[in-house]
C-alpha cells in the first residue's frame, strides 16, 4: 500500500510540475490543460498498474516468471478455469491486460489525435512492448523478477488497443454525424 501511494505522489508531483511548464511555455488555455491531465491522469496509472507494488524482498515478490511462448499463459488460465474453477482469476487476468490498454489506448488516441490506423498501431505496438519491457528491466535492477514478463501480456495489450481504436473510430463517426446536422 505504502508503494502505490508512494507512485501515486510521486508521478502527480511530476504531472503538476510539467503542467506548469507546459502551461507557461505554449500558453496553454484551460481546454488544453484539462486534455493534458487527463491524459496525465491516465498514464499515471498506467504506470502505478504495470510498476508498483515493489516488493521489498524476493520472498515478497511471489512467483514470477518468463514466457516468451505466446497464448501459453493464456491458455493456462483458460485451463485453470475450467477444471479447478478458478473464472474470477482467469477473467481478472485477461481482462484486466484487455481493458488497462482499451483505457490508456484511448485516452492517448484521443489526446495525440491518432487517426491513422497505421501510426495508432506503430503507438500501441511501442507502449505494448514497452510496458513488459519495463517490467524487466525493474525486475533487473532489483536482481529478481518481481512482476511476470509475459508475451501474452503484449497480445491482450494489443487487443485492448484494437478495440480502442474501434471505438475511437466509432466516437469520431458519431462526433462528425452529431457536428453536421
């Protein structure tokens, strides 16, 4: 708990401190500050989500581990579910990598004006990549794995983004229909 309050403080100290000088360097109105925490807001839990709790010992951390075989651990869920009950699981698993990204894809679609279904993806495949990446290179500093680096982790990342971009895309068509009449 001490850890998440921790980043939450942390990366909100950091958001105010660049807002101000956004702010004062492109004399930003309250429109574009409000569009830029909200988008800070975002990314700030995206990294509490994806970095924190730290643990303090590598008795703390649990298990972790590596997998670079995809839909391996996917499957293992499934599986899990099925046989020894465990959905709740299986499903927080899944659908939590789906929607983290549906939330953060979206917000960053929609702040960075990411219209192209090509530079989207280019976006999601860097931030998909780059949220396991950081979760090893942490787990490098510390000198043990504390989160699992999972390459199932970057395909439901990748779908939550997809999806966003499809309801992106739908929001826009419904902004456009709604602005002509």
């Amino acid at each position: 708990m001490l850890n998440f309050v921790f980043s939450i403080l942390f990366f909100s100290i950091l958001t105010i401190c660049l807002t101000m000088a956004l702010t004062r360097h492109f004399k930003w109105d309250v429109a574009e500050i409000l569009k830029f925490l909200a988008a800070a807001v975002t990314f700030i839990i995206f990294l509490t989500v994806l970095l924190f709790p730290l643990p303090l010992s590598q008795e703390e951390a649990g298990f972790a581990s590596v997998n670079i075989i995809p839909f391996k651990t996917i499957a293992g869920y499934i599986i899990s579910a099925v046989r020894d009950g465990m959905v709740g699981t299986a499903l927080s698993q899944i659908l939590g990598n789906v929607l983290l990204f549906f939330f953060f894809m979206s917000v960053l679609g929609w702040y960075m004006h990411l219209y192209s279904f090509r530079t989207y993806v280019i976006w999601l495949l860097i931030f998909a990549v780059m949220a396991e990446g950081m979760q090893a290179v942490v787990s490098l500093c510390l000198g043990y794995l504390y989160r699992s680096v999972d390459i199932d982790d970057v395909i439901l990342y990748v779908i939550g983004g997809l999806l966003s971009y499809a309801w992106l895309g739908r929001y826009a068509k419904e902004n456009n229909t709604s602005h002509k009449e």
